[in-house]
C-alpha cells in the first residue's frame, strides 16, 4: 500500500482562527488515487518544528504534502525550512521568477514578492494557476498553497507524478441499532476479511439511535462478503439496515 | 508559556469520512485558559501508532489531550495504546464500571460495554455527562471522546485540573491593500515587541483584495502599540482599514 502523510504548517490552525479544509479533502483525493493518508501533523511557525516534522514524515512515508506558508510575508518560512530539512542552498529558482515578474506589473515585484520565487535548489515546481506563486517538489516532499483553493489546483497536476496503489473502496451500512450491540459480530467481520477494515459511527437521527458501518478494502469481493455477513446479522437481530 | 498538544486518533479523519471538530475548538479553549496548542497530530487506529506519538508529545508538551477511540468496539484501543505508553496494567475502574453498570438495564451491560470501563491502572476519571462512558486522566494526558458535544463536555471539568498562563489576547485589523505590500512592516512591528506575533492572512472580498493582520500577545500594552505603529502605516499609505 502506498502512503503519505500531511504537515499542515500554520500558526492560524493552532490558535484556532482558522478550521483547516485540506485534511479532508486531501485524504478523499488520496483515496482516490489509491494512496493512504497515514498521519497528520500540524506544527507552528517556527524552522525547527517544520525541519523535524517534515524529516520525520518523509522518512516515514511514501510521500508527504506540505500546506501553507509559502506566501510573502515574514511568517511563511516553508520554503527556508524545507531548504534546512534536506540540506539544501535555499534560493532563486530562475522559472518561478521569470513567472512573477510577468505577473507582476513593473515595480510591483517587490522584494517580499521575490521571496516567493526561492526555492530549495534543485526543487521541481508545482504550478499555481490562481495566483501564479509556484509550489515545489523536492524529493517525496510536495510543497503546497494554504489556501484551499490553490492547494486544490494545485494538486490535480500532481496526479501524473504519483504512483497510486490499488483504490480504496468502501460501502456504508446504516444500523439502526446501538453501537455496543454489535462490537463482537463487527470485530470477528473484520477478523475474517484480510486486508478489509471495519468501522463504525454512531449517530442520532430522529430521536433514534444507529449505527453507520463503513466496509473499507481494495478488494471489491472482500467488500461484499463482508455487507453480505452484516445483512444476515441484522437480519438475526432483526434490526432495521440501509445502504448509505 | 504553558503549552499543550492534541493527538485525534482515528481511521475515520485520516480517510475524509469524518471532519475533525475538535481542533478549532480545543484551540480557542485552551486560547482562554491560557494555554497554546503547540502541535497536532492525526493517528490511525494503529496500537503502535498511538503509543509512540503520546510518548513523544507527553514528553514535549505540559499537556496532551487524546480524542477518539474510546468507544466500545474492537476499533476503539485508546485506553489500551495509553496504558502500555505508561507501561501500567489495563484493568477496570471501579467506579467507571459503577457508573455504566448503574446506567445499562440489566442484561445489557455486555461484554463490549464493559471495555469502556476499563483503563489505565491509577488513571483519574473525566466525567461524562452526555452517554456516561468516562475519559481519564494519566499523568499529564487527557484522554477525551471524539464525538464534539461529549468532548466539550469533558474539557469543561477540566479546567481546574491545569495550570493556566496569562491568556493571549488578539486583536484584527483589515487592510484593504494586498499581503505582498506589508510585509516588511509586519516583519519589523514584531521584531520590535517583544512576545508578540503578527499573522498575515490574505482576503479577496466584494471584488477587492485585502489583508487581515492578527496582532497576538498575553501583554494588552504590546498589542495596542502595534496596532498603533498598524494604523500609522495605512495612513502613510493612504489604505482603508478597519478593526476587525
């Protein structure tokens, strides 16, 4: 199975000002791709928690993808520290320059701005078609945009330079019945099904109390076997069940 | 500073099934207890996982709080992964299983139900108000349920149990002028007050794109000189600004 992980980088996610918007839609688009999302880290503003995490996460994973700070300002530091992360001369990568000065009317391409054409050296760009300050890959590591829209664009190039694992396929079946009344049946599904995982979300709807199976596996057989043996245990207990 | 880390344990945020509530809101609880969130992690329901991330954030952070994986099916094994992190036996509390067997008719207090009265040797209980289940408390690490209301309602006892720092006070400006053209500014007003940041966040609102700048410090004084030295810019540059 080929995984990843994401370091979402940021002051404003850890004091609370902003709810990040890139786990959830990184970890479907992953999904999609075939590739696992295994962890997450978020981390502050500051070098030495970007260079631990980031040489923690890429010795670890296949791949990791890197949010936010890599904008003009004196907090977005990502760059620098990715550069420090993999012992690298942080700077000017000639495309991404040549990019913004073409944006930038003449005597807009401030020094601020310049900081965003610097890259780790030998970095391979991302393109970044909402505001044209590039991404970077270095090595496993892809360095994307904060902003969710950005990041977004972002990674739909990347799909071509990923190698993807099978997809991760899942069926969800709704319960109407409490979750503790059927922990042993769900474990022993779970048991008997290499390589499918099994989990379960309780939830309140109209008063009543249920139960949202979701029946994870690469392997599509492997999903049906396993709703087919929920079926008939619902079925024993005479609990009502929906497919989500 | 007295810090604190936030470890989510779960299979169902790292797939995008579930988006994480929990973040945002212990943030800016902590905020007004004075505390900062100083690093987040994302784990699966993976035993070594979970015991290796709370080893290294109790051992770096005043405070850890764990959320998720304390329900009664075979997917929940926080309470076990923190028990071995501690190295103590995992075992009933008494008066967990009190609470729960008080709770469940007879004949319903099942052997999956009874899991959720266990934990770590010697942990403290965190009460329950919402479903009864208990979190706990071992050492410096809270370990909390996942589902938002229940989790809120735990931290809410919690408070005289930490020892708070000054609260962090905040406040917003808005500029009408993009992020690129302040950055020098920003980066010179922090440099010049001690314990103070200044976040920089980019807005594109009415067709007009502008700036929200976050002064942040526990010192009032601090704040308001640099909001001050903020204004004086703007009038400098002829941009509108507003507090936020």
């Amino acid at each position: 199975m080929v995984n990843a992980s994401l370091l979402i980088i940021g002051d404003e996610i850890l004091s609370g000002r902003t709810q990040d918007k890139n786990l959830g839609y990184l970890a479907k688009w992953l999904n999609e791709a075939g590739i696992q999302l295994a962890e997450v880290r978020v981390v502050p503003d500051i070098e030495q928690e970007i260079i631990d995490a980031v040489n923690a996460l890429r010795a670890k994973h296949d791949y990791v993808f890197t949010t936010g700070g890599i904008g003009p300002t004196h907090d977005d530091i990502t760059s620098e520290s990715i550069a420090k992360a993999f012992a690298r001369k942080h700077m000017i990568h000639p495309e991404a320059f040549r990019r913004l000065e073409v944006h930038y009317a003449e005597g807009d391409f401030t020094k601020a701005r310049q900081r965003m054409a610097h890259t780790p050296e030998g970095a391979e760009l991302v393109d970044n078609p909402v505001s044209i300050a590039p991404g970077f890959q270095v090595e496993n590591v892809f360095v994307l945009a904060g902003v969710p829209k950005i990041m977004q664009a972002m990674l739909e190039q990347l799909r071509p330079r990923l190698k993807g694992g099978k997809t991760i396929l899942s069926e969800t079946l709704a319960i109407h019945a409490p979750e503790s009344e059927m922990a042993e049946v769900l474990q022993n599904i779970e048991a008997a099904h290499d390589g499918l995982s099994v989990g379960s979300y309780p939830f309140f709807r109209d008063g009543a109390v249920g139960t949202e199976i979701v029946v994870r596996s690469a392997d599509a057989c492997r999903i049906k076997s396993a709703m087919s043996d929920l079926k008939v245990f619902c079925q024993q207990q005479s609990y009502s069940c929906s497919i989500v």
